[in-house]
C-alpha cells in the first residue's frame, strides 16, 4: 500500500480545486509517556504497538502554507530559508508531493517554532500536524481530526497525537491501509502536570528516531518483549492519569522510556543515545526522588531528559537543575 492510496482514499477528489491562496495553523509538540518504537509498516508509519503522550500546550509550530506562482516550493523555519537539499526540506516536499493536483503547483511553508529547537523535542511531530492542518484549510477539506491525524501520521509517526492538546493515544490499528491507527484525545486533564526540558546537547544525533527504531525491530533480540511492556504500560499509564496517581505516572512513563533505550542498546550495532551527562542527570533524579521528592523522567531519542513532576515541586526543582525550561502542559493560555 502506497500513501498516495490512503491520500486517495480519504480526499478522493476534494484536494483538486481550491479558490484559497493560504491557511495557517498552529499544532503542539507533543512527549511519549509510553513510546512510539517500531513500525509495521514503514511507508505509512504504521506503528507495532499504540503510544500516549502529553502534548505541550503553546508550545509548537504555527505553519501557514501558500499557493505561490514558482517553479519550486519554497520553505521558512523561524524567519531563514531552508535549502531544499536538506533532510527536513526533503521530507516536507514529499509530503506536500502528496497534495499536488499537477507539477505545477507549488507551495510556500512559513512556520515557526517556539519551543526550543535544541531541546531534543521532536519538532518534526509539531512542524507535520500544523502543516496538515493548513492544508486542510488552503484546499477546504474539512476533515476531521481523526482523518487528520492519518494524513499527519504519514509525515512522521508522532506527528499524529500533535493534533490535540492534552493527553493522546495513537491506536496501532490492525488494518493493511493504516484507516484504524489514529490518534484521539483522551478525556482526562491534569491541571499540576509540568514537564521539565533538561537540554544537555543541542549538537546533531548521530542517528535518527527513523533509523535508530528500524534498526531496533530488525536486530534487537529484546525487541520481542516490547510489544508486551508497552501493552502493560498503556493501562497502568490510563488508570495513573484517570486516578492522578503521580507516583504511578512518572514511574511507568520512566520505565517505558527505559525499556525502549533499552531495545536500542542490543540492537546490532548498537544504539546509544546517552552521554555521560544524561546518566549523571539520570543518578541526580533518582537520589532526588530516593530524599522524597516526586521527580520522573523520560528521554526520546536524543541525549535530553524531560522530567515530570507536579507544580507543588516547581521551587525544589528549579533549585536542583537550575538551567531547566517548564512546560504546563494544561495551563490556559
Ligand atoms: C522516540 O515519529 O520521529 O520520539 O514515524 O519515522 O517519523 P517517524 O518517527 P518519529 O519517532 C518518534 C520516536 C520517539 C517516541 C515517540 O515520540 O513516541
């Protein structure tokens, strides 16, 4: 199954015609709790197992897509135009590849992104779902999110529980076309929930969640068990949210993060993200946590640790890691 399938099953004709020169919009970035590690299908981002995440409130991409009379797109992160040949301009052009009605229609991508883009946040998630949403208004679609969340899963994988704020599920589905893996809102919020950015690297990883997770599915030998981890960590994750059980919360979504660097490490060869200074964060959380303070982390695939914890602890950690960067996720903004 190609993704031009899925585009042609879910517009049909729709995308043809359109009298709007532009739309806008603007998708959170969003953190696993339980990862997103393994795909079943690599064309369309078909995941083994479902994911949960917490999405970042304002933090995110605000994307307007124009029509423009050019003889190739054109594309704008933060205000600096991006050469087509790099690895982010490819993978924008391919995905808008998949809404061109001829080969003359070109598009302009202007987006900004306001969370800091060294902080190992997957900017990519935000940058797809803020994308597909814009084109959803340029063209008038009008599909509804679920089906957004499709079209953005084949972006990136991630980027498909970007399309809410608060607390995603991302369903593996079953199907060959990828119709039932989607993303949807869980209905619970969690107004004290803050999220710490502990940026220990902005330099480049060696090598990427695309490449370092298919690496992991077809060398691991504990790869097998993850399907299983993740099928536990899914329900005691739901029942820790539903119940604000803190403690229960940050000790699954740790775990999980654990397991899948874990899968990466006897992967063939093996996958490392870690830098001396994680682990040193890493030992400094754990004898935080050991004095009785109720501090969690998680970690994508990058050196960074983003932490968990409550607002009633915002001061003790602020004094513990001083350079950290807070996110509420449920605060009004
Ligand atoms: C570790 O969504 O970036 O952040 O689908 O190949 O684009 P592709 O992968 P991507 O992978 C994210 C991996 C992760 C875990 C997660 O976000 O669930």
């Amino acid at each position: 199954m190609k993704k031009s399938d899925v585009i042609k099953t879910l517009l049909n004709h729709r995308y043809v015609y359109t009298e709007n020169t532009s739309g806008s919009a603007f998708a959170p970035a969003n953190i696993a709790l339980c990862k997103y590690w393994g795909k079943r299908d690599i064309e369309l981002n078909l995941p083994v197992t479902s994911s949960l995440s917490v999405s970042l409130g304002e933090k995110g991409a605000h994307t307007t897509v124009s029509l423009i009379n050019a003889s190739e797109d054109k594309i704008r992160i933060n205000e600096e135009d991006i050469t087509l040949d790099t690895q982010i301009a490819k993978r924008l052009i391919e995905f808008l590849d998949l809404f061109r009605s001829n080969t003359e229609m070109h598009f302009a991508i202007d987006t900004k992104i306001n969370i800091p883009m060294s902080a190992g946040l997957a900017s990519s998630a935000c940058s797809f779902a803020a994308l597909i949403q814009a084109l959803d208004q340029l063209f008038s679609w009008q599909l509804d999110r679920i089906n957004l969340s499709i079209l953005a899963r084949l972006g990136s994988g991630s980027a498909c529980r970007s399309l809410w704020d608060g607390f995603v599920k991302w369903h593996a589905g079953k199907e060959e076309d990828g119709m039932d893996s989607f993303a949807e809102l869980l209905p619970y919020e969690w107004p004290h929930l803050c999220v710490g950015l502990l940026v220990i690297s902005d330099q480049p990883k060696p090598i990427s969640s695309r490449e370092a997770m298919q690496k992991t599915v077809n060398t691991s030998c504990y790869y097998k068990s993850w399907p299983e981890k993740v099928k536990t960590d899914l329900e005691v994750l739901q029942e820790a949210i539903a119940s604000r059980d803190f403690d229960l919360f940050g000790s699954v979504a740790e775990s999980n993060a654990l397991a899948m660097h874990a899968s990466m490490l006897t992967a063939n060869p093996p996958i490392l993200y870690w830098l001396p200074e994680t682990v040193a964060m890493m030992h400094q959380i754990w004898k935080k946590r050991a004095e009785g303070l109720p501090i969690y982390f998680t970690q994508d695939a990058g050196p960074n640790l983003k932490l968990l914890f409550l607002k009633t602890d915002i001061e003790q950690v602020k004094k513990t890691f001083p350079e950290i960067k807070i996110i509420m996720p449920f605060e009004k903004h």
